[in-house]
C-alpha cells in the first residue's frame, strides 16, 4: 500500500517555534524541498512505547517554506500513553484477542507479542504488557527511512513488516509505502488505518481548519450539526473546541470502493498552508 502526502504553502514570514532538544533516538530526512524528524523505535529509550501504534515512522516535526505541519499537540506526555504521538502514524487491529484466555499472549504488528491481563474487551487506550518487541532494522539515507519488524510467536503467527517513510525528489511530496509478509503457519486477518495527527502552522481543529472531500460527504455523531458542519464537500467548524471536548463519527458516508475517493485535503484557513492525502487503495472508513 502506497500513501502520499502533497504539502500547499505560501512563502510568508512566521515564527520559528523552539523545541527543546531530547534524548531519543531520531532521523533527520530532507529532499531540498521538506525537512522531516523520525523518532525511532527503542524498546528502552524510544520515544513512543505505548502498545497503540505502530512503533516505525513517528514524525514529530515536517517543514516547507516554513511552514509546520506535525507538532505536540497534547498536554501530558509518557512514553507509553497510547497517544503520546505525533505524524501519521497507524494502527492495526490485534490478532485473536478475543480468542485467547487471559495470561496468554496476542499480537499487534508494528508493536510486538503482548499480553491478555483479563476478560476485559480489547482497549486501544489501555497499556499492555509487552513480551517481545520483535526485532526492529532501521535503514537511513538522506531523504528515506526504512523501518522492518520482524516477529515470530509461539503460537504459529509470524511476519515480515516493512515500511518506508520517503521524500519524493523535487517534490513536497512525503510518501509512506508498507508490505506485510506471512512468514508464519497462520493466516493473518487485521485492519489497519492511519491516524494523521495534523497541526498545520500549529493551528488546532477549529474554524481555522478546513478539511474537503473528493466526493459529496456526510456526517452524523458527537457535534455534528452543531460544532461541526459537513455541505457538499466541505467540513469546517462553527468554534473553537473547548478542552477535552471533542467532535466524533464513527464513519464519513458516502464513499465508493475507489481509491479515487481517497483524496482528502486539510487547509489552514489563517495562514494558507494545507496537505493533500491521497493513496492507491480505497478507504474502507472514513472516522472523523
């Protein structure tokens, strides 16, 4: 699967924010065009170890004529809170969960071998044990980075993942490309979907932030109609959020199986910088 992100700026004059420097593991990447910040994964001083997300291609920081496109956008951080993270990242469901009794291990790719601590359903916040990372190869070059995970587990899953995190040369263009190899005794089954973590020029969701749609959207949930608005194309904001309030649909309707519907824009109203996301596979939900 293929994923490509276009970067829209205008060249005007901001203000550098200044982030304190830490001791995690990190690659810098840049085409001439896009500057771009990987954390690394590090089962010991990573800056990300919840048991959410996957571990490769974290970006807490993209620049284009100076603009910024990914940054903290939380108060509190650890390591391991499930989303302590920026960029986009992905999350893949886990395997068997609900099969396997309680003390035994189950899998998330792009984590490792984890473990079940009770009956209790499945909680992507929760933070679970982790009994084997797998074993993680970071490849660097000056405008990539190649994450693979490799992971075997007892119980007969086993896998190859890979994934890269590419700057197109002479374009403002970020693309991430992934593979998954069953290398194990049993059929693997998991949905993944990329959560993109956008703070463009710092600008939180709001009525500064327009997202449109390749096709004619619709949305009902938590806010909508009220704080949130979707006509034709369009999904824009009637205020500010308030803190620790939030919007949620659980599906954005009216896309077709094409990946042509795959062709998302974010704009920041205020300063006019903006990402197009497009892909080669059709999006299977749309969760706003």
């Amino acid at each position: 699967m293929k994923q490509k992100f276009i970067f829209l700026g205008l060249v005007i004059s901001l203000c550098s924010a200044i982030f304190k420097p830490a001791d995690f593991p990190e690659a810098d990447i840049t085409n001439g065009i896009i500057r771009a910040k990987l954390y690394l994964p590090d089962v010991n001083n990573g800056y990300y170890q919840g048991t959410r997300f996957d571990w490769g291609g974290v970006i807490p920081s993209l620049e284009y004529k100076g603009h910024t496109f990914f940054g903290k956008w939380f108060d509190n951080y650890d390591p391991k809170l499930h989303d302590a993270i920026s960029g986009p990242v992905e999350e893949f469901t886990p395997l068997e969960y609900n099969d396997v009794q309680t003390g035994s291990e189950f899998v998330k790719i792009g984590v490792g071998i984890l473990k079940k601590p009770d009956d209790k359903p499945y909680s992507f916040a929760r933070n679970y044990e982790v009994v084997d990372n797998g074993k993680w190869t970071v490849k660097r070059k000056n405008d990539v980075v190649e994450f693979t995970q490799e992971l075997a587990d007892k119980s007969g899953y086993s896998y190859i993942y890979h994934k890269t995190v590419r700057l197109t040369k002479g374009k403002p263009e970020l693309v991430l490309e992934h593979s998954l190899k069953n290398v194990g005794k049993k059929a693997i089954s998991a949905s993944v979907y990329d959560h993109n973590f956008f703070m463009i020029d710092n600008e939180p969701t709001g009525p500064g932030i327009k997202t449109t749609f390749s096709f004619d959207a619709a949305a009902e949930g938590k806010g909508f109609g009220t704080i949130a608005n979707v006509q034709e194309k369009s999904l824009l904001f009637t205020r500010n959020l308030e803190k620790k309030e939030n919007v949620f649909t659980a599906g954005i309707q009216g896309l077709s199986q094409s990946a042509k519907d795959y062709d998302l824009k974010i704009e920041n109203l205020k300063t006019g910088a903006g990402v197009r996301i497009t892909s080669d596979q059709p999006i299977e939900k749309l969760v706003y």
